[in-house]
C-alpha cells in the first residue's frame, strides 16, 4: 500500500466518528488501508450527547463489533478529566450530558452559538486523548469524516485546525469520495434508502434528514418539522429546556411554535425542505466557543 493513501494513517492519531454513514464509511476505508487492524496509537472515538437516536448508536456499535475495532464512547462530564468513557449499554439515552451543560452555562445554545458542538463533541474527544498522554495540540492528527463534496467545510476547518495549532487530515475528501460513493457503500447501486439493498450487512436504521441530536436546533426548519411529524416524541426535551429557561434553540422559531405548525399540517410534502446531512463531530468549524 502506498504511503500517499490518503487512508492510511499514521499515529498518533484520533479517528472521529460522528455515528453517521459517511465517517463509518471513512473508518471502513482506513481499516482497509490498514489491513483491518489499526495501529495501538491510532484511536477510533465516538461522542454521545445523550440525545443522538437509538439507531445511531446501535449503529456505531455494529460498526465496532462487526468491524472488530475499538470504538471508545465518551461523554462530555464537568471533572477535571472532562469526559467518562462509556460504552453501547451505559451510554447516556435521555439527553443527560447535555441537560448538564445547559445548566452548567444557565443558558442554551442558540443559532450560531452552537458551543453544544465544542462541549459534548469536540472536547470530549480531545479530553480521551489527554487521558492517553496527548494533550497538546498538534500532537497527534485528527482524521475527520468530510467528503470531497463539502469542501467549503473543510476549507473551514483546515483554517480553524491552523489557527489552533491542530493537525486534521480529511480522507475521504482527499481521496476525492463524494456522496454516491459513501450511498452506494451502503445502500446499494440505485444509493436510494427506501430500496436499499444493505450490501454491508447492516446500516443506520433512520432516513437521511435524521442523524445525531435527535432534533437539532442547526438544522434548517423544514428538517425540524418532518422529524416532528414523523417522531412527535422527539421535541419533548427540547420543548421542556426552552420553557424551563425562557429562551429558545432557534432564532426564528420555538420548538413549541414547530410543534403547532406540524399539527396545522396534514401533508409530508408541505413541510420538507431539501437538506443538509452535515454529521455533527469534531469538525464544526462555524462554532463560536463559550466558555
Ligand atoms: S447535533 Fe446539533 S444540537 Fe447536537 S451537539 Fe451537534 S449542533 Fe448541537
């Protein structure tokens, strides 16, 4: 194999998988450039909110268990180490790492200030590495999970990576994989989730506008609402921190305000809007970082 694989990875290095199909794709890709075994000093880490779907995380841990590869669970905690590993059992189901920072901060993250991402995300990954000896920046790569096609995001994060001293490396986009690719990898020739034929085996079991915080202020509106209609269950949380703070997620609408328009709705169609499958992981290079 040749040392200019783009997915060959030399550690010391973080492998950031967001839960979702293109960075499980991403670490396929790496395992195979491996052989399927990865070096000691290269560590796969996946960061639980406490709100990501059930699916989503039985998916990482398929993808753990069937790839035979180390998957290290973290979730972020207000200690001095920053985050606890936990595992597809013990993981967090009902929003509680992010229930504690919204009452650690006394405030929600809204709009732009997506400092959820930093917290339950970034430094809980960064936080695992400290643990492992690697606590300063640059000291080891970060491969992250952005496709040829989202290279507005990598631009960003290659500025971002830069200015904080960081080592990222993007794979998948430098080995010129776009979203057919990763679909296909999944789903089969026609790369249509409702026919998908599972060439793996197995897949994340939700349809593309669902992945990660199960109804995540960052998504476009018209997202919001399908994932209200098709899971009504789902705003509860949300809905319970706005009214209990006072404020809201959105700039623009409240969760309550989403709830009546789904209910003032009767056809999917009215309320689908196209949509952006950003997977939220360590590389979101708009977050504005509160401390
Ligand atoms: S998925 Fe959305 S709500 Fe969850 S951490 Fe990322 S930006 Fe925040």
């Amino acid at each position: 194999m040749s040392r200019t694989d783009p997915f060959l990875i030399t550690g010391p290095a973080l492998i950031s998988f967001s839960g979702g199909r293109t960075s499980a794709y991403m670490l396929w890709r790496i395992l195979q450039a491996h052989g399927e075994t990865l070096p000691d000093d290269v560590k796969v880490v996946f960061a639980n909110t406490g709100k990501e779907r059930e699916e989503t995380l039985r998916f990482v841990h398929e993808c753990g268990s069937r790839w035979r590869v180390n998957v290290h669970w973290v979730e972020w905690r207000d200690t001095l180490a920053g985050f606890e590993e936990v595992g597809f059992n013990s993981a967090s189901r009902n929003g509680e790492p992010f229930s504690q920072l919204i009452e650690k901060k006394n405030a929600l993250p809204r709009g732009p200030q997506r400092w959820c991402t930093q917290f339950l995300k970034v430094r809980p990954m960064f936080s695992f590495m400290r643990a492992c000896g690697l606590g300063k920046p640059g000291q080891y790569l970060e491969a992250i999970g952005l496709r040829n096609d989202e290279g507005h995001r990598i631009l960003k994060g290659l500025e971002r990576a830069e200015r904080d001293g960081r080592r990222t490396c993007y794979p998948l986009g430098n080995g010129g994989v776009s979203k057919p690719e990763v679909l296909a990898f999944w789903w089969g020739a026609d790369r249509v989730y409702e026919t998908r034929t599972i060439p793996q085996g197995f897949d994340l079991d939700l349809p593309p506008l669902w992945g990660n915080c199960d109804f995540c202020f960052a998504m476009g509106v018209g997202i919001r609402r399908e994932r209200a209609k098709q899971m009504p269950s789902v705003t509860g949380w949300w809905q319970a921190h706005e009214e209990a703070t006072g404020r809201t997620f959105s700039m623009r609408e409240s969760v309550a305000e989403i709830v009546q328009q789904v209910a003032a709705f009767d056809k999917t169609d009215d309320l689908f809007a196209d949509f952006d499958d950003a997977e939220c992981g360590a590389w979101c290079p708009t977050d504005e970082v509160a401390e």
